[in-house]
C-alpha cells in the first residue's frame, strides 16, 4: 500500500510528523478518509477523533478540536487548535469543563457565546468519550 506524508499540528506542539497510509478524521457532513495519491482538496475539520495508520500498519487515535485539513501533491496537513492521545487527557478536567460549558449554555448570552460555549461542550466530550475507551481497555 502506498503511503503519504502527513503533518498533524496543533497550537502547542507538531503532533505527528511521517509517513501513513491512510487517515479519517471527522468533517461537517461525517467521517472522511485520505489515502496516498488523493486528490488535492481543502476541508474543514470538525471537533471528534482522527485515526491513522502507519506504515507498519497500526492504528493510532486522537481527540482533535475544530481546524482545517489540506491534501496537496501527497502531503496531507492537518492543522488544529488542540490535539491529544487519549491516554494524555485528564477526565478530571474533561468533566470540569463540560459541566462548565453546560452551566454557561443556560445562561443567557450573546450569539458569540453561546457558539464558543456549544464548542467547549463538543470538544469536553470528544474528550470524555475517548477517554472512557482508554480507561475501559
């Protein structure tokens, strides 16, 4: 099977950075999936888990927030605000603040707001449920 480049940045830190054969990650409208050779495209990346496999044909999971993908000339570039194992997040914290995002989403606020508050309550979820299948294991 052939393999691309792929570079997966996120604000903190340079993620992954190597060869793969194929990655999912989650877009407005469901999952998508790149393989080597794909068509050169742009697309926006939703809040959820991204999958990917390796040249030695593991898989390997992370919770990424919202951003954007792009796939040029067998480079594919996933660049997000947050990226993480799921072994690297704190349920305790995860917990926190999806009880914070639900306090705010009864609030009353502005329409900025709320979307801001409507994302911190995907991502604390995102979080949680990778998480939970982590510690489950």
């Amino acid at each position: 099977m052939s393999t691309f480049n792929l570079k997966i940045i996120a604000c903190d830190r340079v993620f992954y950075d190597g060869e793969c054969k194929m990655i999912i990650f989650p877009a407005y409208d469901g999952e998508m999936a790149v393989m080597a050779h794909h068509e050169q495209m742009t697309a926006s990346v939703e809040i959820g888990e991204i999958k990917y496999k390796l040249v030695d044909d593991t898989w390997h999971s992370a919770v990424v927030s919202d951003g954007l993908i792009t796939v040029d000339n067998n480079t594919v570039t996933l660049l997000v605000y947050s990226c993480e194992k799921p072994e690297e997040i704190d349920e305790f914290r995860a917990r926190a603040a999806m009880e914070r995002a639900q306090e705010q989403l009864s609030a009353k606020q502005s329409i900025m707001e709320y979307h801001v508050s409507r994302a911190s309550l995907s991502r604390a979820m995102a979080r949680l449920k990778e998480a939970g299948k982590y510690t489950a294991k």
